[in-house]
C-alpha cells in the first residue's frame, strides 16, 4: 500500500447542498483555502426543495447572481385559501398577498434546488480555484482539543475516502405511474444544459476511486444534510419533536378544471385531508400532501412504511382532495414521500472549530418552504465570520455568535411549523361548535402572520459583540457567551434615533443616487458580499452648517491613525479591503459635488485616483423616482452612523456627534494589524 498524501487546508466543508455551497461561495469571494467534498457524483437535477423567500433573494443577490433566479423562477404572487362550504363543496374562501408587500425589492419565488446549486456552482468557479470534488466522503475525524484555541493551528484531522461512481450514484426509482416511467433526472431535465462540464467531471471518478487522503483543516463545516455523518462524529444531537408526519410530493405538469391551479393554495377539504398546490417554473405544479398525521402506519416502531407510498397513491389523495375538481398529468418530473421530524441541534458546533449547517442541525416539514432558505442562510452568517477569523482580521470570539443567532432561528422555525402542521393538517370546523376542527379564520390569521416569519425578513439577531444593543447572551436562552471580549468596549447602539433600522435586523433597502453620477442604485446593490464591513454615515443636510461640521469632525476621527480604519486594515491591504466608509446626506444633489465632502469617503489610490463610488444622495432620480430613504428609514436631520456587518445585517446605530464609539465598536472583536504609531492616514492622500 502507497503513502497515504496529507495536506492542510483552512476550511474544509463537507456536503455540496444548498448550505454546503453558501459556505464555498463565501470562501470563494474572501479568498480564503477551502475544499468542499460531495459523496454524491453528480449534484441534483430536478425536485427536492423550490421557494425562495425574498430575503434569500436579496442574499443571492448581494452574491451576483439573484437575477439568474429572478429571471428563472415561476414568481408567487397570490396565495388562495380553499375550504369547505356549508355542503362539503370546496371554495375559495379568500386571496392574500403571497409576499406582504413593501417588505422587500423581491417577492418569494419557486425554482428546484437543482438550478439553485448552478448558479453557486457558477459563482464559485468564477470567484476562485474552489470546485465541489464529487465522490468524495470523510471517513474518520479526529480534533485536537489541546489546540482549538491557536489560530495558527490544523486541529481537525480528517481522513477522505474517494469512492468508486457506482457508489457515488444515488439509486434512481424508476416507478411507474399513469403507465409512465419516471427516468433519471440527469436525462429529463430541460434545464440542464449547462451541467455538461459535472457529467464529464463524474465520470473520472474513479481514476481516484479506493485511494485515501488525509487532511489538517483549521475548520470544518458539516452541511452533509439530515443524516449528518459530521453530526454523528461530534456525537451532537437533534431534539425535538419525535411524531413525524409523511408527506407526499409530485411534481407535474397538471391537466385539470381547478381554476386556481396557476396561484399558490392551501386546500382544506372537508374530510380527506389538505393539499399545498405551488405553481413552479416550465408549467410544473408541486402538489404537497400529508399522507398521514400519526405517522404510524401499522408497524411497531411508530415510523412510517414509505415503500407504500408511490404516485399514483398521492395522485389518488389530490384527486379525493381537489373533488369535484378533477386532476390528473402527462408528465410527472419527480416525486417523493419523506417523513420529517421537527428537530434541533442541541449545539450547533464544538469548540466553534467544527460546525454543523443545514439540515444536518435541523429538520422540519416543508410547507412553508423553508428548508433550502433556513440552510443556505445558516452558512451565510457563518462564511463571512470563519473567512474573518482564517484572514486574522477578527478573533475568534465571534464563532460563538453563530450558535447564539443561527439556534434560535431554528427553534423559531420549529415552532412556527409546528403551529403551521397543526393547523394545515387539521380537518376545517363545521361550526364554532366544531371544538376538534381548526377554525378557517385562525388559519388564515396564521398564514398572514407566518408571511412575515417564511419571508426571512423577521430575523432579529441578539445582543452580542457584533450586535451592539441592550441585552445579554442569557437571554438569547442557549447559554451561549457573546458578549463583548473586553467589557471596556462594550457599546450600545441608540435604537430611538432611527425608527426603520432595527440593531440585529437586515438594513432595508431603498433607492439613493450616485453623487457623482446621479445614477439610482438600490441600497443593498452597494453592499454586495464580499467580506466587508460597511459604516454608513448618513449625514442629513450637509449645506447646513451644524452637519458640515458634524460631518469634517466625524472624518477627522475616522481619519486619525488610532482609528477603526487605520488599526484594523491590515498593511499593504487596500484602503477599503476590510472596511468602506460609505455617506449619504440629503442635500439637495446638484448643490454639491463629490469634492465638496472628506477624503475618507473619496479615498484616494495611486493607481485608481479618487474613488467615486462611496457617496450617494437621497434625491429624485431622472427615470426611477425618489427613494426617500430618509423618510423611509426614518433618519433624524440630525444624521446617524450605522454600521453594517459582512451579511447585511445592522450592528449599530449611533449619534454623528460620537464617531468614537465606531473605533469602540470594532475594538471588541477586531486584530490590531499594525501599531498606532505606523499607521498612515488610512485611505486619505497625505
Ligand atoms: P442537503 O441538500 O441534504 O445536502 C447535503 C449534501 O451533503 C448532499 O449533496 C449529500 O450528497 C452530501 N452528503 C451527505 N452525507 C455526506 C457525507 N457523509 N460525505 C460527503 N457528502 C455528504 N425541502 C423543501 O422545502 N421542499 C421539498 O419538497 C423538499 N423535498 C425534499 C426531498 C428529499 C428527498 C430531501 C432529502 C430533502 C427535501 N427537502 C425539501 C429539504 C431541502 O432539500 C433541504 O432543507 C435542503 O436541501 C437542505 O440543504 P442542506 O445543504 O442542508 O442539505
């Protein structure tokens, strides 16, 4: 037998899924040495998971690639609720906004997860060496416990088995239904012409097949999915609710009378159960059923026998559903039937070296179309913290944040579906003496109120040394410590200054022009993701003598060599490398130009010259409007600081008049990288 090759890499991320490919993507863009290993050949091509919330539309977005699925996507506008009436026939009873709006510049979508990994796929090739190296599975892990808390350290040793393109296969069902065979999603999928360079790459699998390797990672990320073969290794567990429900999907392109069959709708029927009917791109139609509400199916274990499941018995379920409707298809694209427990991670890592993602820390059924999002979002807090930690640019305290905010989230997403199951599932009342039945009214109420929780846009993380606001770690109820690593810098945002900026909270986005070109930009398009934290000064009315001041004061501060900018931005780095210092007054634009405001927000390079993108105007644009950010944000002409983390996410907001506390803020978590006394003058032509 050979010698077995070692070597070591920063991050080692195990699963190409949904979160498994966030986390590349962010190592991709920060530039960091990743590996990502897949025990499957291929990625998906057709079903699993399909609805993206509009928060991970603006995600994907601030990625570049938002627009792919923007412009692929079947776009969910309308939510129709059918129930029974007073015959037992079943009506539409109401109409809803899918996505409620105003919340966001996107509405929610639906496109498979097959055509989501793409354009990650995609990203990541363009942005770095990174590539997903399929048929690939760990097979041992070990971590040196007494070097956790080096930076320099590998203390996580993995050992990688490649395996043969027969095991790195996933059986295909090829069922009959309607005297159809459902083929191998490779072949049928009218959107996969550009996964060519994947079936070639699949099979040179096994030129490698049989061999070992071993690798040192500084961290490891488990997104291996919901049998987490990771999650296992940490002997970390999931808890939760253990009564299952079994669900049944199709996938179809639906002949029928239901006239609503293009909308999204949740069916109650009077008594053969409920159907969740979402319309997908191609003309294809996801019919979600609950096959049974026990999740007993006549074995002792109390789990359900899925090898009776097949489509044409979900196909019979839609049918008893929809009556008098009448439903049927020429082509199915893929089905499934899944039993899904309502489960988290009681940690979500150990020693903050090696993380679990996804659903590999947390499982819950799909109605409200959260799987892929909640995943995807897990690592996205994640990436840009680990790629901040890999550089030395922060310390590694702020791992911690991830269990405090990511866990709750996930707690949150349990409770929401098990309210959402109870009441999706439940058979309709037949009058408010109907105790046993659910009430129409509570499940439309739920609905709307769920719209805001499934869009994403509620999350609110707590109080932690990258989220300055009152609170503690207590009470964020994991017992998680995040507080500030020196209790000198703890800073509080002052919360009453600006009504629509919650701390904790995604920064809205609304539109502001370019001062020097007056072009219209929405907020977020000037935060894309790419590892930087952003301070924003909004300057209010800087022809007012009060805020001029304010603001050549604030630059001075901003300016000086003891500042943020100038201990934090590692030598030799580019002047907005780790930090931007972004304005946006509301003077009126043609007032002023460019050259009229601080250095520190037109940094000056030797090569580039003056750096023309860093000042925006809240004024009336020629072809699209007036943002109103101001208005809409709820900024005080007095002006404010906010600052911005990597994710979008608001860390602080604060007083123009104490810019010092910026260099507080970032004192309690950032690496000095080079001594005051060396610093120049950062980004300012001196
Ligand atoms: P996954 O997408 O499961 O990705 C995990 C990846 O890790 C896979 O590529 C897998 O091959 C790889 N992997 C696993 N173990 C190892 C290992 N030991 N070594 C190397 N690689 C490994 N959600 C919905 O919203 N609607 C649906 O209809 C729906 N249907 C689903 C049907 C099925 C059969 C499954 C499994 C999931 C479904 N989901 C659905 C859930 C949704 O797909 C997930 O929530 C989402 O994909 C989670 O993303 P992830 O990256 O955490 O995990």
């Amino acid at each position: 037998m050979g010698v077995i090759p070692e070597s070591n890499v920063d991050v080692l991320i195990v699963g190409a899924g949904p979160a498994g490919l966030m986390m590349a993507t962010w190592m991709a863009k920060c530039g960091i040495n990743a590996r990502i290993v897949d025990k499957r050949g291929t990625k998906i091509f057709n079903g699993q998971a399909d609805g993206l919330q509009c928060r991970t539309l603006e995600i994907l977005d601030s990625l570049g690639f938002g627009h792919r699925a923007w412009r692929e996507a079947n776009h969910m506008l309308e939510i129709c609720l059918w129930n029974p009436d007073e015959n037992g026939i079943i009506r539409r009873s109401d109409r809803i906004p899918d996505t409620i709006p105003g919340i966001s510049r996107f509405q929610q979508v639906v496109l498979h997860q097959g055509r989501i990994e793409r354009f990650f796929l995609d990203s990541i090739a363009e942005a770095s060496e990174i590539r997903v190296e399929r048929g690939v599975m760990p097979s041992s892990l070990k971590i040196d416990e007494s070097a956790v808390e080096d930076d320099a350290a590998y203390p996580i040793t993995i050992t990688l088995r490649h395996l043969t393109e027969e095991e790195a296969t996933p059986k295909q069902s090829s069922t009959s239904a309607n005297g159809q065979s459902v083929q191998d999603g490779l072949f049928r999928s009218n959107l996969a012409k550009d996964d060519t360079q994947d079936l070639l790459d699949a099979s040179k699998i096994n030129a490698k097949a049989n061999s070992e390797e071993v690798i040192h990672a500084k961290y490891m990320i488990g997104a291996d999915g919901a049998h987490s073969w990771t999650r296992n290794q940490i002997g970390l567990k999931l808890e939760g609710d253990s009564t299952d429900y079994i669900w049944g999907v199709l996938d179809i392109v639906p002949i029928t009378d239901f006239p609503d069959i293009r909308m999204r709708c949740a069916i109650h029927s009077a008594d053969c159960g409920s159907i969740m009917v979402i319309p997908r791109e191609n003309k294809l139609v996801r019919l979600y059923i609950q096959l049974t509400t026990t999740g007993k199916t006549g074995d002792n274990s109390g789990r359900a026998d899925r090898s009776k499941i097949n489509p044409q018995m979900i196909l019979e379920s839609a049918q008893r559903i929809l009556a008098p409707y009448k439903i049927t298809y020429r082509k199915l694209d893929w089905w499934t039937a899944y039993q899904i427990g309502q489960r988290v991670g009681t940690s979500f890592s150990v020693h903050e070296r090696v993380f679990l993602a996804g659903d590999a820390v947390h499982t819950h059924s799909p109605k409200a179309g959260q799987g892929m999002n909640v995943s995807m979002q897990d690592s996205f807090n994640l990436g840009w913290k680990i790629a901040s930690v890999v550089k030395g640019h922060a310390h590694r305290s702020i791992l911690k944040t991830y269990q405090s905010e990511r866990r709750r989230i996930a707690q949150d997403l349990i409770a929401f579906d098990h309210k959402f199951s109870r009441l999706f599932s439940g058979r309709p009342a037949k009058d408010v003496m109907d105790a046993e039945g659910i009430s129409m009214e509570e499940f439309k109420a739920a609905f709307e109120k769920g719209n805001m929780f499934a869009s994403g846009i509620a999350v609110n993380y707590g109080a932690s040394a990258i989220v300055a606001k009152e609170g503690s770690s207590e009470e964020q109820g994991d017992g998680t410590d995040v507080s500030v690593a020196n209790a000198k810098h703890r800073v509080i945002s002052d919360q009453s200054l600006c009504a629509g900026i919650t701390v904790g909270m995604r920064i809205p986005s609304h539109k502001v022009l370019s001062q020097a070109d007056a072009r219209p930009w929405h907020l977020h398009e000037v935060l894309p993701s790419n590892g930087r934290w952003r301070v924003i000064v909004f300057a209010g009315n800087t022809n007012e003598d009060r805020q001029r001041d304010k603001l050549w004061k604030l630059s001075e501060v901003f300016s000086a060599p003891n500042s943020f900018l100038s201990l934090y931005t590692p030598k030799g780095a580019r002047y907005d490398g780790v930090f931007e210092v972004l304005l946006i007054h509301n003077a009126p634009r043609q007032s002023v130009t460019v050259l009229d405001f601080p250095e520190v927000f037109r940094p000056y390079d030797e090569i580039d010259g003056w750096d023309y993108n860093k000042i925006f105007v809240d004024d009336v644009s020629y072809h699209e409007g007036f943002g109103n950010i101001y208005g809409a944000l709820g900024i005080p002409q007095d002006g404010c600081i906010v600052i911005v983390r990597p994710d979008q996410y608001v860390s602080y907001v604060g007083s123009m008049e104490k810019p010092a506390a910026v260099n507080s803020f970032f004192a309690g978590f950032m690496k000095g990288q080079q001594a005051p006394d060396e610093a120049q003058t950062n980004g300012t032509k001196v």
